[in-house]
C-alpha cells in the first residue's frame, strides 16, 4: 500500500503510472468499509460502483444525485491510501458545458481517475448522439486539465450493455475519446476476445478496461491480450446483498438462522479494521 503521506497529486501519478504497463485489477468497493478491506488485501487502486453506491442507498443503479456521489468520493478517497477511480456514469448533465462544471467539482474530491460514459438510459435512443459524446469528453478533458490534478480520464461507450452491441460503431467511439483526451478506453460487456484484441489494437497505445462481473475470463488472459485494467463494477456488492439476501430469506420465510452460521465472525472484522 502506498505511503500514507500520498497527497492527491501523488496518487495520480501512481494511478497513470499503473496504466503504464502490465496489467492490474481494480476492484469496486460501494462503501467506506469495503473499501478498506480491499486496500487491504493489496490491489494498487479502487473505482467506486454507480450502482454499488446506488444501492446501499436503497435507490436503482443511476439514481445517486450529484451531491451524494460528490460526498461519497470524498468518503472513499478519504478511507484508503490508495488511487481511487470515480465512476462519475454520464457526469451528471447533458450538455457539455455543465459536464465539464462537474467534473470540475469531483477533482477536489481526492480521486485519481473519473470516467465519462455515453449512454442516455432511454431504450429508444441508448447511445448519446456521436457528436456530442465526443464533445462531453472532451469537456471533462479541459476541466481536468484546468485542475491541474493530473486526473487520468476514461472514455466509455455503453453499447454493448444498452442494447448496441456494434463493435464498429464501439471502436468509431472510443478512439473519437481517445482522440479528445481520454486517457483509458472502456467498453463494459465486451467479453469476446477477438473483440478485446480489437478494441486493445484500435486504441493503441492508450489503455483499456475490461469488466469482468462473472467467470469468462482471468486476470491472466486478459494480460496476455493487452488489457491494461480490469473491474468488476457492482459484482462484489451484489456478491454481498446475495449473502445478505440468503440469510434474510430463511429467517423471514423459515424462522431459522442456519445461514447466520457462515457469516464472518465480529471479532475477525474488528480486527481487520484496527489493524490500521
């Protein structure tokens, strides 16, 4: 784990420098509290989880309100000491201009990275009009810039999981980031790895994320493909509501508590979270 007297700045560039070479995972806490335990398992940096987040505050995935995910970036930057990606979903407007003014508010919140997607959450019409996709990264390129934070910026195209699986129109988009100032390239649902290999070539040599949020790949393989970063968005939170979700049915719907036995002891948490 990084030095505990890491300022923002120095977060950052351990952050670009990670993207550098090799291939490293970056796991998704939702809160405070997951968040340590993952820095302490020893992964070099952390993204939040828009629908992580969402949910442990009993709202859908893209529900959060701009001051709840400005305060819970500063909660998450604030409990580790390592790197930590926002998921900032759609920057939190539509027209450029009022992206670039909140991107510009998340860099005071201590992040070393934030990611700008293109999806607009309605069916109709899922992907926001090419043009103006690309002028909303390149907003939230100029207000990083104007910071002065070093924030390494991810361009992300949603097709693939809104609906428009179209890998020519998916690469069309991701280098027109890329182009604009997008310093990673994410496509989230992109599984086939001809299509990686495509995406990781087209983009070169900037890198690219890879979600994974079920088993059909390792982090090995997506190495050797040329992966620069993987996460797994709200898996690991869902991962914990199916254990909550289990325990809670038996005990609404049988009135006992079997599963309760295989929850982690008290004192084992505890533990963890002195231990700092």
């Amino acid at each position: 784990m990084p030095d505990s007297s890491l300022n923002p700045g120095e977060r950052c560039r351990v952050f670009r420098e990670l993207h550098q070479s090799g291939c490293f995972v970056i796991p998704n806490p939702w809160d405070a509290g997951s968040a340590r335990l993952l820095a302490m398992l020893g992964f070099p940096a952390l993204a939040t989880t828009s629908s992580g987040f969402a949910w442990s505050l009993g709202k859908a995935d893209n529900r959060a309100t701009l001051p709840e995910v400005l305060a819970h970036l500063r909660s998450i930057t604030g409990a580790v000491k390592i790197p930590v990606n926002a998921d900032f979903e759609g920057g939190f407007a539509i027209e450029p201009a009022a992206v670039g003014a909140n991107v510009a508010a998340a860099t005071a919140t201590g992040i070393a990275g934030l990611s700008i997607e293109d999806s607009t959450g309605d069916a109709s019409r899922p992907l926001l009009d090419f043009g103006l996709a690309v002028e909303r990264v390149r907003a939230a390129r100029r207000a990083i810039d104007e910071s002065g934070t070093g924030i390494l910026l991810t361009g992300r195209s949603e097709g693939f999981i809104v609906g428009r699986p179209d890998l020519t129109e998916t690469i069309r988009r991701l280098t027109a980031y890329a182009e604009v100032g997008a310093d990673c390239l994410y496509a989230p649902g992109i599984r086939n790895r001809t299509d990686i290999v495509t995406i990781v070539n087209a983009v070169a040599p900037k890198a690219v994320n890879v979600l994974v949020s079920s088993d059909f790949t390792t982090v090995a393989e997506l190495a050797d493909l040329g992966v620069r970063r993987i996460s797994v968005g709200g898996a690991l939170a869902r991962a914990a509501w199916a254990g909550f979700m289990q325990a809670a049915t038996e005990i609404a719907t049988k009135g006992t508590f079997t599963t309760l036995a295989h929850a982690i002891p008290p004192m084992d948490l505890d533990e963890t979270f002195n231990s700092e």
